[in-house]
C-alpha cells in the first residue's frame, strides 16, 4: 500500500512539473514549407481557393481516401468551408473555412480540431517567369485558440515537435498541389463567340425536374438524362439534338436552384409520363441566341449579352431562356473548348 502511495505520489509530482516547465514553453507554433512550381499562379489559386479540389493534393485526403466530408458555403472562396470524419488517427476530425481570399496572390483558412483547439492556414503565391511558374508557401499558425483544459499542457509539448512533425506532411502536400496544378491548368472564362436572332423551328420533348445547389448540378444533370434515355428508348423515340436543360427563376447568386433536363424527339411521345417527368412540344418562335465557347459555369456572360441585345433591339422575353449542350464534354479535352447554345425565346 505504501508503494502504491510513493507511486501516486510519484506521479502527482511528475505532473506538476511538467505543468510547471510548460510555462515557459511556446503557447503557440509556425510551420512553414515553400516549393517552387512549374504552374502558374492562376492553376495554383484555383486548386486551393476550390475545397473541393483538395482531394486531389491534400496529404491527409491521400492518408484516407475514405474519410467523410461534408461541404458547406459557397463551392469557393470566402465562406466557403469542409468538415472531415476519419478514423485514422493521423486525420481525426475537424472542420475549415476560407476566411481570405485574394485571386492568385493569397489565402487564408481557420481550421478547427475540436478539444485540440483553433489554429490558422495561410498560403502565399508569387509568380515567376512572366506568370508560367510559381513560388507557393504554406503555412500552419497554431495559436493555443479555444484549446480543451485536458490539452494545455501536452499542447505546449506538442509545439516544440510541430514543425518534425507536420513539416514533411506539407512538402508532400506541396510537391501534390503542384502535379494537380499542372494537370488542372486555369481555364479561361470563355466568351461568346456568336450571337443571332433566330426562329426555332417547332420540336417535341421530354423533361425531368429536380432541384440541386449549384456545385451539384453536373452530377443532377448527369442522373436526370440517364432517366431521359431510358424513357425515348422504352417509347422507342429517337433523339432530334444536343441535351436541354433550364434553370427557371435562376438568379445570380442562388445556391439551391430549379434544374429541368430535356431531350428533344423527332416524334411526340406515346406513352404515360409519371412523377416529374413531362412529355410536351414548342411550337416555332423567335428568339435570340448566343454561342458560348467555356466552361459551363461561366455562361453567365451569354446571358448577360442577351439581355444587352434586348434592351437595344426593344424585345422583350417571350418564355424562359435554355440552353443547348453542342458537343459531348466527354470527348472534348478541355472545359475551355464546350459549346453552349443560350436561347431565348422574345416578343
């Protein structure tokens, strides 16, 4: 029994000195590491200012490609933010959010792990040899933020072995960022490439509805023509062009949005349509159409010219714009090379 006191004891006292000696250690911790890039300042923004992108270079997504991730915010920039769940003890869980972003030049991110406290990230890019390489660094500051009572002390430990310990987990990090970048080059923003004023000639269709927030709407678009397909061959109809699709009521901004998916058919559908799924047909009108050569979430600048021509030719909508996927984006390379048809029917 008395042994097992002096043993208490024991510990007790290694305790307090620990406690005591943690005083004078560093409440806080940097860790930095730099790389050299052959990718431009452009690449690497977007494959960072994008959380979604992270999956690709991220040495803790590549550490569990199983782990659990939810997304929140905006697909990129301020606001926009994860969480992860992993049962690697290496990843744990927490969540991040971009607090600053400054196109091509910096970012910032709070990053909390729960009882081990709040700490910050912040990546600097400067751009070499008229803007085709890249000098990047990244950087961890963990500032003993809303840290648990239980991890004070070990924390202050932990600190003085934090740069042996996360510094090579950033060089991995780097060295990943810079392959995506390079496989992942910044797309330009498109631009409208043609623009008439047209009458559509009379066509059958079939659509299906669903709502989808804006970083999902490839995705939903991809489901819903599946069920599309699936529906003209049951009828037996054959496709008369490119795949459809309307966003009714879209206002820039919105992030849960209305999501219509069409297929036009050289004949009228004989069958039962049933749930959300329409069978229908436009007759012949005028509209006004323009011919986006980018990415599609850039064709928002089709639009915009849409409504210039309007207001100066004096027209007014007669019926919600839509649009017309030319080419199929899995035979086209780049998103800088899709075709978008932007109609608009008008009075």
């Amino acid at each position: 029994m008395k042994a097992l006191k002096m043993f208490g004891a024991g510990i007790l006292a290694l305790v307090i000195a620990l406690s005591l000696v943690s005083l004078f250690l560093p409440s806080g911790a940097s860790v930095t590491r730099s790389r050299e890039m052959k990718a431009s300042p452009q690449a690497v923004f977007s494959m960072i200012n994008d959380l979604h992108q992270w999956k690709e270079w991220s040495p803790w997504s590549r550490m569990d490609t199983a782990m659990k991730i939810t997304y929140t915010g905006p697909q990129a920039g301020a606001g926009a933010g994860y969480s992860w769940e992993s049962l690697n003890p290496n990843v744990g869980e927490g969540n991040m959010v971009i607090i600053g972003s400054n196109p091509y030049d910096s970012i910032s991110a709070r990053m909390n792990f729960g009882e081990m406290g709040t700490s910050y990230v912040h990546f600097k890019i400067l751009g070499n040899e008229g803007g085709q390489t890249s000098k990047v660094s990244w950087t961890l500051d963990c500032k003993g933020e809303d840290i648990n009572w239980l991890w004070a002390v070990p924390s202050r430990y932990f600190n003085l072995f934090m740069d042996d310990m996360i510094g090579p987990d950033f060089e991995k990090g780097l060295l990943a960022l810079e392959q995506a970048a390079i496989r992942h080059p910044m797309v330009e923003a498109g631009k409208v490439i043609g623009l008439t004023e047209t009458l559509v000639k009379p066509f059958h269709y079939i659509s299906i509805e669903a709502r989808a927030k804006m970083s999902e709407i490839g995705p939903v678009l991809g489901r819903l023509y599946g069920e599309l397909q699936q529906k003209l061959q049951s009828e037996k109809l054959q496709m008369a062009g490119p795949p459809l699709a309307m966003y009714p009521g879209y206002k820039p901004g919105d992030q849960d949005i209305r999501v219509v998916a069409m297929m036009s058919s050289q004949t009228a559908c004989k069958g039962t349509c049933s749930g959300n799924m329409q069978c229908g047909a436009f007759g012949e009108r005028k509209a006004l159409v323009a011919t986006f050569k980018g990415p599609y979430n850039k064709t928002e600048a089709a639009y915009d010219t849409l409504v210039k021509v309007m207001q100066q030719k004096k027209l007014t909508p007669a019926g919600d714009p839509y649009e017309e996927y030319v080419n199929d984006p899995a035979e086209v390379k780049s998103p800088a090379d899709y075709l978008t048809r932007v109609y608009w029917p008008v009075h």
